[in-house]
C-alpha cells in the first residue's frame, strides 16, 4: 500500500478515567459486527468468534457475566461452555454475555468480548488494546476470523471507549464523562453497539464491513471500487461475500477543536449515506440532538 500512518500523536491519557473502583473508560481498538438473522443462524459463527477470542487473549480474560447474573464469575476453563450453552437457546438473537480483563463490573478494560441483542437486531463485539491498531497484519487476521463464520450485515473496526454499560454505576456515571469527547473526537466509535444495533446501517469508521446485502445495494464489490479509485488511502476488498473498506492505514481520532473531521472516513460516509437510514435516538451522552448529529457526522 502506498498510504502512510499520521504522525500525530495520540495523548490516550486524555481518554481514560479510573476511580477507586477501577477503570471507568478507557480507549481501545473495537471490532464490531452487526446481524439481523434469528440466533440459530447465529450461534455457530458467534460460538466460533468466542472460541477464537479465548484461544488468542484467554490468559488476559478473567471475568465473565451473563444477562440473568447479578454479579461477576471468575472465568476458568470449567465456564467455557457457558457462551456456547447460552448460544443453544430458543431466543430471537445473541444472548447478553460478556467476558473481560479487570477485577468486578466496574472495572472493564480490554481485552473484552461482548454479545447482545435488541429484538431480532444482535450484535457481537470485541475491545482491544488500542495500540493493536499499529499492526494491520494482525487485525486482519483478527477480522477474517472473525466475520468470515458470522453472517455479518454490517460491521466497523476503529478506536473506541471501552466501559460496561451492565455497571448501574458506572451507567450512572460514565456517560457524562465520554460525551464531551464523543462531539469532539470524530473517529470514536461508541462502545455500546446495543444502542445502534437496530439502525439500518450504523455509522462508518476506520474499517467499514458491508454484508451481501447492503453490498448488493450499492451496486456490488466492483462498482464500490471504482468510486475509490481516485484515493489511493480508501481500501476496497472482498470479504467473503460481502466488502470491507478501510479507509487510512491506521485509524484516526480527528479533533474537531482542530478542524480535523476525518475526510477520508467521510469520503465513504457519504458514499454509504443511502443505507444508514434515519431514527430517533439519545445516545449515552449525548442529547437527541446531538445523537443525531453523532450519527450523522461522517454522511458529508
């Protein structure tokens, strides 16, 4: 590839908080995949990406919670099928599930391994180290693994805030806190895909995954192509059947207290406005309107 990393330094100090129960929020680098299929479709591939996340980070993984639990379980080898187990039900989409670094619900940092559905709207979803984000040959690797056994519809690599909304603390706390740097900062994803998992194609990031569906709604692989042939920094391939488009080498904050709002990744909003659709919603932290304007940031 002919693109080359920005040299603006990130100060991740700026995106972190901790309390004297832990870690509050903290950056990482979030993969997030999106379906609208019922959870027998989904279990394999899901069951898959697990498996996947215990194999590659299990030693940094040490504490699991399940929607029905009040509280966290040690993670051990004897709970490994309970994701699986989980994944059997007779449910309309993913189950509720998380397993995580840190020491109790209110201290959750990467790495993270999430699912979650709304109605039939599921969402499967993983933070890592930020700094992961420097080896594209890893992540990757990672996303292949990933998206290839998951009937994905859509998806999104790129840098977000890792905090554990299931925390009624930290719900109460957190948001406040992280929707200052939401307006500011373009490039973060939020870290709560359950909230935009029902919206017909959430919003753009560093890498944008498009499943066969919205795929064939603009046309097919080739066409997208040939609208980023003129920028060389926007990267369209196949992903089994559907595409991935990565827009930059590495993922960019932006700062809009500079006047940086990341043209590269509104280059491929705006060529994927069409399927984001429109729907009211109040994001953590952010006011109606200014979930809206969130939503809305990449689409010129």
């Amino acid at each position: 590839m002919n693109t080359t990393a920005s040299t603006t330094a990130i100060a991740w100090d700026t995106l972190a908080q901790a309390d004297a129960d832990g870690t509050m929020f903290s950056p990482s680098l979030q993969i997030v995949l999106y379906a609208d299929k019922p959870l027998t479709e989904l279990a394999a591939g899901a069951i898959a990406c697990y498996q996947l996340v215990v194999q590659q980070f299990g030693g940094a993984l040490t504490l699991y919670h399940t929607r029905s639990m009040r509280t966290t379980r040690r993670f051990e080898q004897k709970y490994a099928d309970v994701f699986p187990t989980l994944c059997s039900a007779n449910d309309p989409g993913l189950p509720g599930y998380r397993v995580f670094n840190g020491a109790s619900l209110q201290d959750f940092v990467p790495p993270a391994f999430t699912t979650g559905s709304y109605s039939t709207h599921s969402f499967l979803q993983l933070h890592l180290r930020a700094a992961m984000a420097e080896d594209w040959e890893q992540v990757w690797a990672l996303l292949t693994w990933m998206a290839l056994p998951f009937p994905f519809r859509f998806g999104t690599v790129g840098y977000s805030l890792c905090w554990n909304d299931v925390s009624v603390d930290r719900s109460n706390e957190v948001p406040r806190l992280i929707g200052p740097l939401l307006k500011r900062y373009p490039g973060l994803n939020i870290g709560t895909p359950r909230e935009i998992c029902d919206q017909p194609m959430p919003p753009v990031n560093w890498v944008t995954l498009l499943g066969p569906e919205l795929l064939q709604q603009v046309g097919g692989l080739g066409p997208m192509q040939q609208s980023f042939a003129d920028e060389p920094q926007i990267q369209v391939a196949p992903l089994g059947a559907g595409a991935v488009v990565r827009a930059g080498v590495v993922p960019q904050l932006g700062d809009r207290n500079r006047r940086d709002d990341l043209p590269q990744y509104r280059r491929v909003g705006a060529y994927l406005k069409r399927l984001r659709g429109y729907q009211e919603i109040e994001l953590d932290g952010l006011t109606l309107e200014e979930s809206e304007k969130w939503l809305a940031r990449f689409d010129h």
